[in-house]
C-alpha cells in the first residue's frame, strides 16, 4: 500500500529556458526537482522565463530522470522592471492563485522587490487564507545595500534606493508565514525574529557518493604534509563574495616567502578586477582563474585536492560551497559570521576571522603552511564537519518540516 505524499506548490526563482517540449533547468534546480519528487507525490514548480538560448550547464528537463513524471513547471514572466511588471501583473497573479488552489503544500522562495513572484505567491497565499513557508539563502536587502557601493553610478543609485523596500517586503512575507525555511545560521539569525516558526535548513546539491573516499582523503594528507600549500575558492566573483580581499590575502602570503598555488573557479562581474590585481601583485604565476567550469567533477577535483578554501564573502549569506569545501575535507578559512561558525562548531574543522582583515588570513595562511601537522588535524576536523551533508539528507528535512507544519487548511 503506497503512502500519499501530498502535493507541492514552490517558487524557485531560477531562471528557466526553452519550451513546454524542451525545458531547459540549470542543473542543481534540476537535481532539486528530482528529490523533491522523491518526497511528495506531485510537485509543481514555478520559475520565471528567459527568451534566447540556455546558458552552459542547463540541463533538458527530461533527462532529470522518471521523477520528471510527477513534475509540472509553470513558466512565470521575467518582470525585473516596473512598467512591465505591471503589464504581467494581473495575469500572474491569477496563474499563481490557481496554483495555490490545487497544492497541498506551498512553499515559495523570496528574494526581491520588483518581479518577485515568491512575493507575490506569499501575498496571494495569505489572502487566501493558505498556510505557506518562505525559503531563502541570504539576506536580499543587505545584499543589494552592500552592493550599493560599488559598480556603474546609475546601479548605485537604484540599489540605495530600493534595499529599504525590499527590507520591508522580506518581513512583510515573513511576519504572515507558518513557517521559515532558512538556509543556514546567518540567514536564520537575519529573519528568525520576525518569523512565527523559523528553521535552519540547508540546500546542497552533494550526494552521499560524491563525499571525499577514503583513498583521496589518505593522498590529500600525505601532499599537506609535504606539497606547496593549495588554496582554493569555487564561485562567482561579485563584490560580495570578496575576490580583491582574496587577492589581498595572498599577496600578504607571497610576501611571507610561502610556496603556494591557488584556483579561483567561477565566472563573474569582478573576474577582470581580480586578475588585474593579482598581476599587478606578481601572482599571476600562483593562481589560476578557471572562470566557469562546467564540469561538477572538475570542481569536486579541485576542492579535494585543496588544503585551504579561502573565502572573503562580506554579506549575510549561507554558501553552499564552504558545506561542499568541508564534504571534500577542505579547512575553510575565510571572515566570520554565524554560518560559517556554525558549520565547524563541533569539530573546528577550519579558521575565522574578522570581516575585512586581510592581514590575518595572510598570517592564518601562513601558520598553516609552517604547521603541517596541524594543517592535517585540521583536515580531519573538516572531514568530520562535512560529513552530516548530502542531498538527499537535506531534503528529506525540508520536505518533513513542510508536511509537518503546511498540512491543507480550507
């Protein structure tokens, strides 16, 4: 006798390509989509449309395997700009409400202000009188503030402008919500006053088998012990992930005489300023730029071939890659924040320090690269923080607390 698992409604405001015959997902929403059709019987998801063609890496939604069976997307409009905003408005609204009616669970992604239809979904759920969760990775509003200070004057301008009402719309759907989904420490210790029922969840795309094996994690000790120090960092170079501070720190550990080799992997705005730093800082012979790679298996190579994810990230966020950095035993050392603190609490699994002090991670670098026995210790530390992480884990967590408090309530 089967079990029913309900009906999901979510909003994931990931953007989506191609036709109702040949959807195009980006490949962790894909790998997103598979378990939670593992979870509930019938899952619908709503993303909003890009014209033209898919970017590297999305995936056709038919190959995200049979679980695709019991998932229907709704294609929602790409409205970032007020008039046309304004223009879809209606039409969506009534597409979302209609959603709504036939889900069982509803559970929507925020992330915005103007064509946030997880917003959007959140307000027509409570008109509707629908019990619904609210999801979200980092502090939107604080992001855009940050993001304020940097970049072309007319972006500026309208970042300064908008975080104060986006602040207000994050709270506003939070407030009426029956619950929180809220990646990490950071984004928890952010939101949870101001939501009834707030949860610390996490959305990792890692299984189980990708997790360092044994015989990688005995060669990855043996080279800490004797192999030029390997520094790392995967993802975007935006201003808020920090790459001039990286480039910063490392330049304070050339100037410590260490022998080092570092990998920057991910595209990004400040891709340009970063190289430009590192070859005027006489680096460009230490550290290598992949840009965007492609290949998961790439990525997961160099991570566990690391002895150091530095990271510099200045905003309220929770970062899946310091989880994917300690699945591959890789010490994370980078500044502080509750995410990332709380992620080695048990086993001390890496080092932080204050946000903006390039100096000390030169000087925690260093230390490392000096100590190698403790550089080992700490890679075991890492292993062990990793280890509760892997996809399947995570989303059975969720997609429990959903059904546990997001029962139908007509």
């Amino acid at each position: 006798m089967s079990i029913e698992k309900g009906r999901l409604l979510i909003y994931a405001p990931v953007p989506l390509y191609g036709t109702p015959d040949n959807w195009m997902i980006e490949a962790q929403a894909a790998n997103g989509l598979r378990l939670w059709a593992e979870n509930f019987d019938r899952v619908t998801i709503m993303m909003p449309h890009l014209d033209g063609p898919a970017p590297t890496g999305w995936t056709p939604a038919d190959e995200v395997g049979p679980n695709m069976a019991r998932v229907k997307v709704v294609a929602l409009p790409t409205a970032w700009v007020l008039p046309k905003f304004a223009k879809v408005y209606r039409p969506t609204r009534d597409i979302i409400r209609a959603e709504i009616a036939q889900a069982e669970y509803l559970s929507f992604a925020i992330g915005g202000l103007i064509g946030d239809w997880g917003a959007v979904a959140c307000l027509q759920a409570h008109k509707m009188g629908r019990p619904y969760g609210v999801w979200t990775d980092r502090v939107e509003s604080q992001v855009t503030r940050s993001d304020a200070r940097a970049g072309p004057l007319k972006g500026r301008i309208k970042k300064s402008v908008i975080h104060r009402p986006m602040a207000i719309l994050e709270r506003w759907v939070i407030k009426r919500a029956t619950i929180g989904l809220f990646h990490g420490q950071q984004t928890f210790d952010a939101y949870a006053r101001y939501c009834r029922n707030p949860q610390i969840v996490h959305d990792i795309h890692v299984s189980r088998d990708a997790h360092i094996s044994d015989t990688a994690f005995e060669a990855k000790l043996k080279s800490a012990a004797y192999d030029p120090l390997k520094i790392v960092y995967a993802g975007r170079a935006n201003a808020m992930k920090g790459p001039l501070d990286w480039a910063s720190a490392l330049q304070k550990l050339a100037q410590k005489g260490v022998d080092f080799e570092a990998h920057w992997l991910g595209d990004g705005p400040q891709l340009d300023n970063l190289r430009k730093q590192l070859q005027a800082n006489r680096l460009s012979d230490r550290v290598t730029l992949h840009g965007f790679v492609n290949d998961p298996a790439q990525v997961a190579a160099q991570m566990q071939a690391a002895h150091a994810f530095l990271f510099c990230h200045k905003t309220p966020e929770s970062p899946r890659c310091l989880i994917e950095s300690l699945i591959a035993a890789t010490p994370i050392v980078g500044y502080e924040g509750s995410y990332a603190a709380d992620l080695i609490g048990e086993n001390q699994g890496g080092h932080l320090v204050p946000i903006g002090d390039t100096a000390a991670l030169g000087d925690m670098l260093f230390k490392l690269a000096q100590d190698r026995s403790h550089l080992a210790d700490l890679i075991q530390n890492a292993r062990k923080d990793g280890t509760p992480f892997d996809d399947e884990s995570v989303f059975e967590h969720r997609s429990d607390l959903i059904k546990r408090y997001l029962g139908q309530q007509r």
